[in-house]
C-alpha cells in the first residue's frame, strides 16, 4: 500500500508487511537527543558526514546461543 507524504508536516504514514501502522518524521539533526532512535548507532551515525545514498539494514532480534 502507497503511503502518503504530507511535505507540510514533513511526515509519512503507511502500513508494515504485516498491516501495522508506520509512521516516520523528519526531524533536525540537532534534536535528536530528544528522540529514541533505531537501531542504536543511527543517532551518532547521523551526525556525521555522508556523500551519496547509503542503505542500511539491521538485525538487533536477541538469538539465544
């Protein structure tokens, strides 16, 4: 399903793979301590400087050993 970009708001709502409500919001970088964010690098990582279009994939799923 299509989500739909409110640029205004500067918001996007959709649905997951398993029907769940999604939302993300752009938010300055300066605020983010005022955020919790995932995966647990991004906040730091975020700070930093990057050139070009990067995709990140995590998998934090605790596995008992």
């Amino acid at each position: 399903m299509p989500g739909i970009k409110n640029m205004k708001k500067q918001e996007y709502i959709t649905k997951s793979a398993f029907g769940a409500k999604e939302e993300m919001h752009w938010i300055p970088i300066k605020d983010l301590d005022q955020y919790k964010a995932f995966p647990g690098f991004l906040k730091d990582y975020l700070r930093t400087e990057h050139c070009g279009i990067e995709h990140i994939v995590t998998d934090e799923r605790i596995r008992n050993k």
